[in-house]
C-alpha cells in the first residue's frame, strides 16, 4: 500500500474504539488499517435495496408474510409492554 496522506480524526463511541483495538491485535496490523479493511468491505456489500411505503405493500401482497397471524399479535403485544414498561420508568419533565 503507498503512502498514507490523508489524516481524519473521528469521535467514536466506547464499544466501537475497543473494537477496532481488538481487531488490530488479532490481525496484527495498525488501528488505521483495521478502519481501511472495514470500509473497503462495506463498500463492497450489495446496496441494500431502497422501497418506497408503495413497494413495501406490493411485496407484501405478492409473497407470504414473514410471520403467521398469531405470532405477530404476540410480537405486538410483547412490543406494546415493553414499552409501557418504559413509559413507566421515565420521569416527567418539570413543567415551567
């Protein structure tokens, strides 16, 4: 690989930073080229294919549902408590 002469700094979360410390001790190489390899191979994955609201229905009307009627009640039901658990444990803002 040639020179390198283009430096960026970036702010990353905790868990991404020790990461890519991790990576680079296992394959041996720098922090730099660990961020090189992974962008390289996540610009070479397939683009995801963007739909619009219209198209998702159409799929949905032309290929079965990934989910039968009953497990997506009880995905619904199970999303709905979890969050009024969480509604449950905010704190309301002062009001001013």
């Amino acid at each position: 690989m040639g020179t390198m002469s283009h430096r960026s700094t970036y702010a990353l979360d905790m868990e991404t930073s020790q990461t890519i410390k991790r990576l680079a001790r296992e394959w041996q190489v720098s922090q730099a080229e660990v961020i090189r390899r992974s962008v390289r191979q996540a610009a070479a994955q397939p683009k995801a294919e963007e739909l619009s609201p219209a198209d998702v229905i159409n799929r949905y009307r032309s290929q079965p549902l990934p989910r039968t009627r009953e497990e997506t009640q009880r995905l619904v039901h199970a999303l709905r408590s979890q969050r009024h658990q969480d509604d449950a444990h905010r704190v309301p803002a002062p009001r001013s």
